[in-house]
C-alpha cells in the first residue's frame, strides 16, 4: 500500500510498538480458521503473523505478547494452546459465550526519530523498550536534526461469532483510530456492499485511507488492491468482488496534535471473511 | 415504551391482515406438500446433506418449515456444520434455538422425500399476505451447495398449484402441490 514519507520514515524503522515491522511492505495479520460458528461452544483455531504474501506465514511471527481477546460480553479472555513458531503464532479459541468476540493487539501514544550528531537515527522509544511518557522529556533531545514526534497509534483485530453476531466488542475505546461496523464484520457476502465508521480518538475520521486486498496472492499476478477513503463524516463503503478472506488495512493522519506532538497518526488492519451466497 | 406500543400494533396488524386474506384462500387447502429429490452422488466419499427449507418475505423475514441434519451425534456434534447452510444460517438458523420442534429430522439419503407442511400451523397463519419464496439449500459435506428458489404468493391459492423447480447440482427435482 502506499505510505507516505513521514509514516514510512516511523513504519520502517519499526516504532510501532507490539508489532515488528521490519519493511514497510509487511503487512500484519491474524487470521481465523473460521468466521461464523455454529453448535454448543466450538473452537476456532488463529494464524498471527507479518509477511508479504497474503495470508502466508513467511517472515516473522506475531507476539503473543498484547494480544487481547474480547468475549461477546466485553469481558477479556486468554487465548488456549498458543505456540509462536518460526513464522507464525498459532492460538485456539473455545467459543463458550454465544456472540461476537474481537481478536487483536492495540497500542499507542508519543513516538519520536532523529538523527543524533553523528547522523545516526536515533528513535524513542529504542527498539524493545516501552514507551514510558514521564521519560519523554529526558530522552528525547528538544531540537535535533529531523526530529519528529508523534502520537501514533495502531491496532489490528479480527472477529469470529458463534451463533449470531453482537456489537458489543464494537464500542469505541475512543483511542487510536478504531473501526465502527453499520455492516458488521462477521455478515459479510460476495456481490454485497459494506459500510464501516472510522474513528480517530473518538472522532468520526475523515479521509482514512484504506487499502483493501484478498488472499492469495501467490496464486495470481496482480494485487487486485481495493482502495478507497472514508467520507466527511468518517464511513466508508465496500461492494466485496469475491468471495474470500481480506486484509484490510487503513491509515490516518492529521496535525491537531498537542506538544510535544506535531501530528497525530493512526493505522488499523483487520481481517474479514467474505463469503459466498 | 413505543417499541412495545409499535410491536403490538404490528402484531395486531399481522393477525388482522391474517384473518382477511385466510378467508380468501381455499378452504380444503390445509397442507403444503413439498416434495425434494436428493440427486445419487457418484462419489467416492458420500455424506447426506444438510437440507434446509424455510419461507422469506420480501423484508427477507424467514419462516422455518423444515431442517435435517445430523441430530442424533454425541454432544450434539452435528450442530457445528449447520453454519454450511449458508444462507439458512444468515437468514434463521443463528437466530433460533436447533432443532425446531416437530421441523426437524436426520439427514435423508438419494432419492424423492415428501414433507407436508400444516397450512393451520399457527406460524404460517401468521404470516402476512404477499410474495413469498419458498428457499430450499442443501449443503453436503466434502461436496457442493445448492439453494433453489421458488417464488409463491401466500395466502396459497391452490390453483396455483403444483408449483415445479430443479436444481442442478446438491438438489433434483422440487414439486410442491397443494392438499
């Protein structure tokens, strides 16, 4: 997808915290072996990795570390038989509530890079560390060759429902840019069009990017990426070609950020199954 | 409050649209007979479909008549595959308890099977004059799916009747008369 320079200078030098990028062309996921479940508690079992090709495990894995698991009554969960393998994470859900649960990592705040005298680059926090706000001030140099800070935020989910799909894992934490279902996630269907709300920190977030693709792409030439971007009022709509599991994945960004912060960016990916009628 | 007020009207509304038109419809017409021919599967591993047959309205509202899968697995273990009744499952089955009373049955094998539906049931009576289509869809493990459609206007008239449909691949012949 395509990103532009500031967002790329922080994406490639890995300062989103709880994921490890190492190419700004990684894209995260977490995929579920199924979506929508029937039957008295099933089980679903999650793939988590950082690759290029979708959804093939090829790069590094995803943490365990961070994920978080909402039941379909708000409640968090703790994944079953997690295993974090060379490529991928690997963890099992036992779906004993009926209703929607929300699979995902989110994380966030003040993000800083410069270029120290010698002209090394220099981020905080360092890579491994957390960012720990009341260091800001001493870590962080006041005006250095390009210094930039930010309040970035990122998140990346997904959701699987057994029986009927809820909304409860949908409300806002009005933290980072966070996606809001008029289409819920879990009912989506080939040929149909969905709508979601976008919002960045509570706020309805005008001009997301998104940029939409489906698996598989070792199996075809061209990307087929989807692009679009939300309207005034923050909602996006998409009519789904295919059936099949999609990455989508959203970037926002804006300059009403408080100081030390010059501009605010939030990043959103999840995945959703489309499926055939 | 105003909720409860408009479902009651709705509800008031429903039975005496109801109580109208089933003045209008044959009275000798009590049951709908729906006959579904499950196609002889040349396949090295064969499982009988999952068969589900319900009523929609124009709003999609769905009305169940029948349900067959495997009902009678340990634990209930049948259920896991209901969601491969794809669009029964969107429409009905996540909204509802399995199995229905008196709706549902095991699997059925190869051949023509006849259910006969209770046009006195009090579900049906409910049901609203207007067009309906009766949606039947098979899903068969390690095989295909298939959803026939057969638009009816409801009340049923039975000169109407029969009413004929195929499918092409998961489901045979559909005939659906009137008694």
């Amino acid at each position: 997808m395509k990103i532009y320079t500031p967002l790329k200078a922080l994406l490639s030098i890995g300062m989103i915290v709880g994921l490890s990028f190492s190419a700004n062309a990684h894209r995260a996921w977490i995929v579920p072996s199924t979506t929508n479940l029937s039957g008295d508690a099933p089980w679903v079992t999650f793939d988590a990795a950082v690759s290029n090709s979708l959804f093939v495990p090829e790069h590094v894995p995803l943490r365990m570390k961070g994920l978080m698991v909402q039941d379909p009554t708000g409640k968090l969960i703790e994944a079953v038989n997690a295993h974090t393998g060379k490529y991928r994470s690997t963890f099992d859900l036992n779906l004993v509530t009926e209703g929607t649960y929300k699979i995902g990592y989110a994380s966030g705040g003040l993000r800083a890079s410069w270029k120290d005298k010698e002209g090394k680059r220099k981020r905080w926090p360092a890579r491994g560390k957390e960012a720990n706000a009341a260091d800001f001030a001493t870590e962080v140099p006041k005006s250095a060759d390009s210094l930039k800070v930010s309040d970035s935020y990122r998140r990346l989910e997904t959701f699987v429902t057994s029986g009927e799909p809820t909304d409860k894992v949908f409300e806002p934490t009005n933290s980072g840019l966070e996606l809001i279902p008029v289409t819920h996630p879990n009912d989506l269907f080939v040929g149909e069009a969905a709508k979601f709300k976008f919002l960045f920190h509570g706020e309805p977030a005008a001009g997301v990017k998104l940029a939409i693709v489906k698996g598989d792409t070792r199996y075809r030439n061209d990307q087929n990426q989807i692009d679009v971007v939300t309207d005034a009022k923050g909602y996006v709509s998409i009519t789904w070609p295919e059936a099949g599991m999609y990455l989508i994945e959203a970037e926002y960004e804006d300059d009403k950020a408080k100081a030390p912060a010059t501009m605010r960016t939030g990043s959103y990916g999840a995945t959703f199954a489309v499926l055939p009628l | 409050m105003n909720r409860n007020i408009l479902f009651s009207i709705a509800l008031l509304l429903t039975l005496a649209l109801s109580t109208v038109f089933s003045g209008v419809s044959n009275a000798a017409s009590n049951q709908l007979l729906i006959e579904v021919e499950i196609p002889r599967m040349n396949v090295a591993e064969y499982h009988r479909p999952y068969v589900a047959i319900w009523l929609e309205d124009s709003n999609r509202k769905a009305t169940q008549i029948a349900l067959w899968y495997d009902l009678d697995m340990k634990d209930n273990e049948g259920a896991k595959w209901l969601k491969d009744i794809r669009q029964w499952w969107r429409r009905i089955g996540r909204k509802a308890e399995q199995p229905f009373d008196g709706l549902t049955s095991a699997t059925k094998g190869a051949g023509k099977h006849t259910i006969s539906v209770d046009l006195n049931a009090k579900e049906l009576k409910a049901l609203a004059a207007g067009d309906y289509q009766l949606r039947i869809e098979a899903s068969r493990e390690v095989g295909g799916k298939e959803v026939v459609n057969i638009p009816l206007t409801w009340p049923i008239k039975a000169s109407d009747y029969p009413l004929k449909a195929s499918g092409n691949s998961e489901l045979g012949d559909v005939l659906i008369q009137v008694n």
